[in-house]
C-alpha cells in the first residue's frame, strides 16, 4: 500500500483517531489527513516530510523505514538535502546540544574528496619542479620556507604583544532576573565624560546670539493599542485561537505555544511567535511584555510594513528572560507590524518546553 494507506490503516488498527495522533506527535491534524491522503505538500520539504512520517509510524505502531524509503524513491527532489538520509540527520540532530558537534557524513566526505583533489594536482607539479631545478631548486626552497618561517613568527609575536597590551576585554554584568530592560538599535553608546560637556558649554551660543529656530521636540511616547493579535510561524502558528488574549491588558489565561521536545522547537521549527496589527504605520519606541514565571525564553522584536520575517527586521532581543520583559528602543522603528517571535523556548514543570505570554503593551507615535 503507498504510505498514506499504510499509515491510516496502522492507525485504525491502534483504535486511534486523528486527533489523538496529533496530540502523541505535535504535528497538526490537516498534516496527518493529507499525509494519509498521499499530499505531503504542506509538510515544508523532504526533510520535514520524512520526519512526519517518523512520528506519525511511531505513534501508531509501523515500522516507520520502508516507508521512508518509499518516500525517498518516490518524492525526494535532488539537491543537498536529498543526498543526506533521515537517519543521519536525525543522529545529528541529536547531537545539538554538544558543544562541538562532529561534523555530517556528507560534509566529511566532500572536504576529504576536496583534500585528496587538491593533493593530486599539486604532487606532480612539486615533483616535476624537483626533476627540472634539481640541487639548486632544493636550497632555494630551503631558504624560502625559513624566511615564510620567521615573518610567521614575528606576525604571531606581534599578535600577541597587542592582546597583552590592550588587557582582558570588558565583563557584562548579568541582567537582573525577572524583570529586563533589553534596547534595540543604538546600544552601547558611551556618555559624554566632563571633558566633553564643557567643551559642548563652551561652543554652545551665548544669549542674544540670533540663529537658526532650533528643532522641534520630539513628541513623547504614549501607549499603541494593536487592532488584532495573531499566532504567526510555520502550518498557522501555535495555538492561534488564544492569540487574542493578549490585548487589553493581557489576560489570566494568556496565550501560549506548543509544548516541544526541546528548547530549540524538536528541530522542527526556526521559531514561533505572536503577530500584533496595528491597523496603520506607527513608530515604536518600546515593548512590554509579560512572559510569566517560567526562565529560559529568547526571543525578538520585529517591525515592519509586511507580515513576513524579511519584511520585519528585528529591532531588539532578549535572552534568558523570564516575568516582565521591558524593551526600548534607543532608535525608533516604524511599520504596520510588530512580532514577538520566540527563538528558544524556556522548560515547563513537565520536562517540555513551551513559551507563555500573558500581555503585550506597545509605546510610541501614531
């Protein structure tokens, strides 16, 4: 049978429904139908594909290789990714927590292909340089590997000098738990020492100096009221029916993401977030957000004028954070948006990961 009927027909033999497969394996309902109906166009590529496949087999007791394998020699486009098996990525996926990961088979193999390319073009060139200058050529090469040997050196020495002169770069002090102050654009910009204010007094026009009107204040930030919240990432978002309940001034319940098996979205996902419309272009100058109890979340603040990730840079982030996080943006952004995407999630109490966010107020100029 193709592998939508194998899989259905696993299924039913379990006695499960489509939503009980949805809940054992986090992959939305409209997926599992379509994959049992042969439509594996909504899955997001090969590698997402076989990886549905996997869950879902897994859930319903099949034995989930001959299946991907059948997808394999029936689906899989060509290209990188369709050189690489499922097996091997999820092996290195599940080496992601690692700080030094080893690197994939395919990886290895093509630098060790390139390495023994490059060792055959230059043996013959090196040996017949060899046969044709002889003795002479020998101590020429001689003198020139000790003069690349002691430039090497004193470029190294000199290195060296200036990292122990310049001294240990500057510590950041850990930001406070609970609640965060995080800016965007513009960090990191020094204050003007007492030098430098009196110098500023010292040009600064005297009284009765007739000049140019200087310009206009900037108007104070006040509170942006968003028209519309939506869950916003890969099949929909999560959980888009709470999205709501973070307006007005947030709500008990609140809005949360799907629970993962891992801080990085199982390798499922890029990320996830809350889109916020704002009805019209305004310009924000800061974020408040409450995220709950739960530590752990990173996550950014997008602005733009197209609900799209290339169409909202990010303007400020925030790692580590957990309660009231609290943004403001030394350099204002304008758009019709504004996206709370989460790119780490923080543990629950059940060993998962899952992300909460209780309220989202915005500040700026309409």
């Amino acid at each position: 049978m193709p592998i939508g009927e194998t899989l259905a027909h696993a299924r039913r033999q379990a006695g499960l429904t489509v939503a009980q497969v949805s809940k054992r394996t986090r992959i939305r309902e409209t997926i599992i139908r379509n994959i049992e109906q042969g439509d594996f166009a909504g899955c997001g590529g090969d590698f997402y594909a076989r990886g549905h496949i996997r869950a879902i087999a897994k859930a319903v007791g099949a034995d989930s290789g001959p299946l991907i394998e059948e997808y394999d020699a029936r689906y899989r486009e060509p290209g990188p990714m369709g050189t690489v098996s499922l097996e091997e990525l999820l092996a290195a996926s599940g080496r992601a927590g690692q700080r030094h990961p080893p690197d994939p088979p395919v990886v290895r193999a093509t630098v060790a292909s390139a390495a023994e390319s490059a060792r055959r073009k230059v043996v013959p060139v090196a040996a017949g340089r060899r046969a044709v200058s002889g003795r002479a050529g020998g101590r020429r090469t001689v003198r020139w590997a000790v003069f690349v040997g002691v430039a090497l050196a004193v470029v190294v020495a000199g290195f060296v000098a200036l990292r122990v002169l310049a001294g240990p770069p500057p510590s950041r002090a850990p930001s406070a738990a609970g609640n965060h102050v995080v800016t965007g654009h513009g960090a990191g910009r020094s204050r003007p020492g007492p030098a430098a204010k009196a110098s500023r007094r010292a040009s600064a026009p005297k009284a009765g100096h007739t000049g140019p009107p200087s310009p206009a204040p900037a108007r104070p930030a006040q509170p942006l009221a968003p028209v519309q919240a939506a869950a916003f990432g890969p099949h929909g978002g999560d959980n888009p029916q709470l999205a709501h309940l973070v307006l007005g001034g947030g709500h008990s319940a609140g809005w949360h993401t799907d629970w993962y098996s891992s801080a990085r979205f199982g390798n499922l996902y890029p990320g996830t977030g809350l889109l916020l419309k704002m009805g019209r272009a305004v310009t924000i100058t800061g974020a408040r957000i409450d995220l709950g109890s739960a530590t752990g979340a990173s996550f950014q603040l997008r602005v733009g004028s197209t609900p799209t990730l290339s169409g909202m840079p990010p303007v400020a982030r925030a790692s580590g954070a957990s309660g009231v996080v609290r943004l403001h943006l030394t350099r204002p952004a304008r758009g019709r948006y504004v996206l709370v995407w989460f790119t780490r999630l923080p543990a629950d109490s059940s060993g998962t990961f899952q992300a909460d966010v209780y309220g989202v107020s915005l500040q700026g100029r309409p």
